[in-house]
C-alpha cells in the first residue's frame, strides 16, 4: 500500500549565512627576480609553510581571502624552503599564525617585509 501525503505549509527560510570575522595576518609578497635563486627556483618563508588536511602548502592572499595552495617542496634551510611547483613566484603568502586561517577566511594584510 502506498500512501502519499500533501504538506500545505511552506518550508523554512534557510539560515543566513555566517559572516566569517576578517583576521589580521602578516604577508610577504613574492617578488620575481628577488624570490628566484639562479637555478631558477622559488625561494619562501619556511615558517609560511603549513599542513593543511594532511598536505603541504601555503596560504596565499586572493581578492581579501585566504586560499590554499598545495606545494611541492624541494630543499629545506634553516630560514627558507624551495618550491618545485604550486607557486608562480609573484603571489601574496599568509603569515602565521594559523590558527583561525581556514581556505577562503577574510584576511587584512599586514606586510612583514
């Protein structure tokens, strides 16, 4: 048997969405010849180097939010680490800390250089 019933109300108003707060994050920007050793690699702030769900890469300033970039990382030094790809060489990188900073948070930049 099989019984079918008519709703006659209207359904709910969906919530609106959350207004995520802007955060306040130092920035280096990439700079090309500058951020490139002579073999052509991009040098970066180690400590701009996070994990994100496992995986490593940067958060990169995008039209006011954060975005995340998965990075392949080749040397690693004591200040800075080589990228082998992920980056073209003239992006804003995010700071830390990570803490609040999630993929596509509002950020206010503040530069470190």
């Amino acid at each position: 048997m099989l019984a079918l019933a008519a709703c006659t109300r209207t359904p709910p108003k969906p919530a609106p969405r959350a207004v995520l707060p802007t955060l306040t994050r130092a920035v280096v920007t990439l700079k090309r010849p500058a951020d490139v050793d002579r073999h052509g690699d991009i040098r970066i702030p180690r400590r701009a180097i996070t994990r994100f769900g496992g995986w490593p890469g940067v958060f990169v300033l995008e039209h006011g939010r954060a975005r995340f970039r998965l990075l392949k990382i080749g040397r690693v030094g004591r200040r800075t680490a080589v990228v082998l790809s992920g980056l073209s060489g003239d992006e804003t990188l995010i700071l830390p800390p990570f803490r609040a900073v999630d993929d596509g948070s509002p950020v206010h930049p503040v530069n470190a250089r």
